[in-house]
C-alpha cells in the first residue's frame, strides 16, 4: 500500500531533466501534454528546439523534433497495449495540427521507459515482424516503418551515466549506490528537480537507506538547513495563524460583551427614563417625595436624586435629556 501511494510519475520527468540537464537548454520538457480536448496526455514530451543538433546523452540519442516518452513505474509493467496506446497517441499528436502533414513523421520519436524487460510485449512485436536491436546498454531499439522506437530499461542502464534515472526503483541492490545518490545531491541539493527524485527514492528505499547510520547522518546532514527551514516555516505560520485566531476571537468576545452590556444599558437607562417620567407627572400634581414614593412602591432614597434633579428644571424637563 506504501509503495502504491509513492507518486512516481513527477519523479521521473525531473529524472529525464537530470539525465539531460547538460543539453537542457537545447530543449523543452512538458510534463503530461494533453492531446486535444479529450482526457489523453502524454507522460512526457520533449521538444527539440533545434532539429539539426544533436542530443549527445544516451537516453537522447535518436531525439528528433517532437520526443514522446512513456514511463511505467516499478511497479507496474509495459503491455503491447501500452504501446499500442502511445503509438496511437503519437499519431494523434501528429495529425493534431492546424495544417496538413505540420509534423512529418520523421520529426517524431517515441521512448517507452519501464524498470524490467517487457518480454511478453517484445515477443508478440517480434512475431509481427518488428526487430529488437540493442543499441547500447539498457537501450533497445525498435523497427518500425513510421517513428524511431526506443526502449529503455532502466534497471539495466549504466549507473555512471545514468544514476538517477536507474535508481529511480524501490529496489536499490547496493549501499554503494545509496552513497552515490547522496554524495550527488550534496552537489545539487538545493536544486528542486534532484530534492523531488531523491524524496520518492529515500521513501521507496527506507531500509536501504537506514542500513548504514553513516548514510542517514549524510543525508540528514545535507537534509539539516531545508528541514530547519521547513520548521521555522511552520511555526511562523503557526504563530501567525494563533494571533490572528486571538484577534478574531477577541473580536467576537468583544462583541459579543458589547451587545450585552449595550442590552443591560439599555434596560438600565428605559427603567430610569420611565421611573424620571413617573416621577415627573406626580410632582405636577403637586404630591411630596413621600408619597411619590409611596404610589410607586420605591424608597423615598431611591426618588430623591430624581425629585432633585426636576426640581432644578423646569416642569417641562425633557425625560431623555
């Protein structure tokens, strides 16, 4: 289940960018080009910006205009319907176009990249008549009438030249191997393209990698500034989050003690309003502060500052002023 969460795919198209990051700038890389409108994507295209130069890498060799690759992870495998798929993909990206014949088939490449050896899928090719032809270590290549066809293994490919695209599995054979990849991303560790290779790797290899406590020390050592970093990030935003969360809640607190004591001062300053009024028609009719106090069933010390105050007015004294 581990492995099934494991996102492979972006893995290996910053693979494929590390394999040519010495010829980067000669092309464009698309991660999962849509086909048309439909829900068809391509798993990579890589776009030669230069026909006429050639790419000097292993896995690029017979790149032409338009390079459309096919991964399959390690745990999963390349069918003749896989490539039945991506030849017809290939073909739909050609006629794709405004114009007639736009993209000539000898401007289109197709590479079809899965850790171990489709022997079933390359049985029935050859059956058709398609011949299988080892081109170099870990790259074969296939006959076809219409696009240049290459086929990749990457657990056969050569780890001097190609590193990381050959360790991109969850089988790691060797410690050595494990030690390469770290010494490597120490060169490049700040580099986003090797961190998200190395991160699917080291989860697909936790054993290997906690094998020998000298590779973990390396790794967490080059892994020491990002992780700190990482957790500062965090607790700003933590500690930001929490204030504003103060501030928002003390917002509402607040309002929510303002509404009350708003409705008490209210109740308060209408008893009064009404008791000033009372008070105010009593003394029209000429009755004393004991029997207003009387009639309203209050205490005579509770009427007085009242009486006083309408006293010091006239009759005609407005309640609310």
């Amino acid at each position: 289940m581990k492995e099934k969460r494991l996102q492979w795919h972006p893995a290996f198209f910053a693979s494929i960018q590390i394999e040519l990051a010495e010829e980067a700038e000669f092309l464009v890389f698309e991660n999962e080009h849509m086909l048309g409108s439909k829900p068809m994507q391509l798993d990579v295209l890589v776009i030669k910006k230069d026909r006429a130069r050639e790419i000097k890498k292993n896995i690029g060799q017979i790149f032409r205009t338009f390079n459309i690759i096919e991964y399959k992870s390690p745990e999963d495998y390349l069918s003749i319907d896989d490539f039945y798929k991506v030849y017809g993909y290939t073909c739909f990206y050609k006629s794709d176009t405004r114009r007639i014949n736009e993209i000539s088939s000898e401007d289109l490449t197709i590479s079809l990249v899965c850790s171990h050896y489709p022997r079933e899928m390359i049985t029935y090719l050859e059956g058709k008549g398609r011949k299988i032809i080892l081109k170099s270590t870990g790259i074969y290549l296939i006959s076809d009438e219409e696009f240049l066809i290459q086929l990749i293994i990457t657990s056969q490919l050569p780890e001097s030249e190609n590193l990381w695209l050959r360790s991109l599995t969850n089988n790691i054979e060797e410690n050595e191997t494990a030690v390469k990849l770290i010494k490597d991303y120490g060169k490049h560790n700040n580099d986003k393209l090797y961190e998200s290779v190395m991160n699917i790797i080291v989860k697909a290899n936790e054993e290997r990698f906690q094998e020998v406590d000298h590779m973990c020390e390396a790794l967490e050592e080059l892994l020491k500034d990002k992780i700190e970093a990482k957790t500062k990030k965090a607790e700003q935003e933590g500690y930001s989050c929490g204030i504003q969360r103060g501030i928002e809640e003390g917002r509402a607190e607040g309002r929510a003690e303002g509404r009350a004591e708003g409705r008490a001062e209210g109740i308060v300053q209408g008893e009064q309003n009404k008791l000033l009024s009372l008070i105010q028609k009593k003394m029209r009719k000429g009755k004393s502060v004991a029997q207003i106090a009387d009639e309203l069933e209050e205490t005579e010390e509770a009427i007085l500052p009242f009486y006083n105050l309408l006293m010091e007015e006239t009759m005609d004294y407005n309640v609310t002023e």
